[in-house]
C-alpha cells in the first residue's frame, strides 16, 4: 500500500501534534493532500479510469470544506498550512 502506519502517523504527528490527535483538521488536511497527490500521479499514468478521477474529486472537495472551516477558524494556521502544503488558493 501507499500509505503505511509510520508514515500516517509522522503526518499526523507533524500536522496535527500529535499521533493521535487524528480528527484535527489539519491533520486531515494533511492525509488528503497526500492521498491526492499519490491519485494524481496515477491517474497520469491511467488516463481512463474514470472511478480514480471521481474519487479525486470528491477528496479535492472535502479537503475544501476542511480548508474552508480552518480559515474561518484560525486564518493564520490555514496560511502556515497551505504554504507548508503547497496548496493553491
């Protein structure tokens, strides 16, 4: 798999403060965007499939919603998160 236990948790420990702390919005902020970014590279290479486009879709949309709350949130720590992330918006 793509996405191994240590490699969750040094996210969500870099992101989110924790390891276990792993329903903070920037922790899933940070999960989304690596898991968009591996679904990138794949859909690259298999223009076709049609289900892996959807699915990205429906991440990007998500981590918007979670984009969107952090901002109205606390702004500053949105702004650390997209520069650290490299996040357009």
């Amino acid at each position: 798999m793509y996405l191994t236990k240590e490699e969750k948790s040094k996210l969500f420990k870099k992101h989110g403060g924790t390891e276990e702390n792993t329903g903070s919005a920037e922790g899933q902020i940070a999960l989304f965007t690596h898991r968009i970014n591996h679904l990138t590279g794949h859909l690259k290479n298999n223009r076709k499939d049609f289900n892996t486009e959807r699915s990205l879709v429906k991440l990007v949309g998500k981590r918007r919603s979670l984009l969107d709350y952090l901002k109205r949130k606390d702004i500053e720590k949105y702004r650390e998160l997209i520069k650290e992330l490299n996040i357009r918006k």
